[in-house]
C-alpha cells in the first residue's frame, strides 16, 4: 500500500535543482523572451530553450 501511494504522490514532490546551472535554467525559464534577447545580445527569434542554452554554453562554461 505504501509504494502504491508513493507512486501516486511522487509526481507532487519538489525537488531543488542539482547545481548552479539547472537552477539558472528553471528560473530563466520564467522570464520572457525579450528579456532573455537582451541578456544574451541575439536580436533574431529563436525559442526560449535555445536563448538559455546558448546563454548557459557561453556564459557559464567549465572550460574557462
């Protein structure tokens, strides 16, 4: 009966991001899209997955 709850309740916990980037990326994702433009300095539209991807490869690199 437990695992039956567990499975039925576990879509409902919150679980924190991992690191720095996962955590920039989920709050990035509240932002609009002219904003995330601005931040990364593209003027073309692209969706809002590729502006942060591209801001996250650029910006917050490990290989620096």
């Amino acid at each position: 009966m437990k695992k039956l709850l567990d499975l039925i309740g576990s879509p409902f916990v919150y679980r924190s991001p991992t690191n720095k980037v996962e955590a920039w990326r989920k709050n990035a994702m509240y932002m609009t899209s002219r904003q995330l433009q601005k931040l990364t300095g593209i003027s073309a539209h692209y969706s809002k997955a590729v502006l942060i991807s591209r801001y996250i490869n650029e910006n917050m690199s490990t290989n620096d």
